[in-house]
C-alpha cells in the first residue's frame, strides 16, 4: 500500500530568503536523487510542496509544506532510515528551521 509523507517547515525568521529557496530545490530534488538501494532507480512516486499561501490562519509558524508519495511502507522506512541523499538533505538544512513536523499516512486506514 502506498504511504504519504508530509512534512511541514517553519524556517527560522532570520533565515536569507535564498538560502530558504535553495533548501526547497534540494528537497524537491530528492525526487530524482533518492535512488533505491536494490533496483538502483528513483523510487519517490511523486514529491511536491511550496510556500505556504493558506488564509486560514491556523499554520502555527509553518512557512512551507511538501507531499512525498511512496509505493510501500518499506519505500518511505528506507528514505527516513537510510537514504544517504534524504540523510544528506535532512543534515544541509539544519541550521535553517526552527521547527519541522512530518505526519504520514496510507489512505483508506483511519
């Protein structure tokens, strides 16, 4: 069953917009970049986010968002665990975000 990964960001209010904008590229990159250790293919099934524009109100600092689509379970285990180019992005941004929440989830199981 497929999962979803979503992860929220609240870059720190200090942070140089460009800095923020190239952090974004490199998480949308992994699309591409996360290879499967066995099949030696990307295996992101689909990854998007962008700046947040909600006018709701209720974003309780997150600035930005981002939906990464896996095909199974074991998919997203490997990007969270052991991917080294997530573990190298993960690592990259570290000095930019305030605060980070990821909430995944299959569709369908409540």
């Amino acid at each position: 069953m497929s999962v979803t990964h979503t992860v929220l960001f609240q870059f720190k209010a200090g942070a140089n917009p460009d800095d923020v904008k190239a952090a974004c590229a490199r998480f949308l990159a992994l699309r591409q970049n996360c290879i499967h250790p066995t099949a030696h293919t990307p295996y992101i099934t689909s990854l998007k986010g962008g700046k947040d524009n909600s006018p709701e109100g209720v974003q309780n600092g997150m600035t930005h968002g981002f939906v990464v689509e896996f095909a199974s379970a074991d998919d997203r285990d490997y990007y969270v665990k052991d991917d080294p180019a997530h573990q190298a992005f993960a690592k990259s941004i570290g000095d930019l975000v305030e605060k980070a929440v990821v909430v995944d989830f299959t569709s369908g199981i409540y």
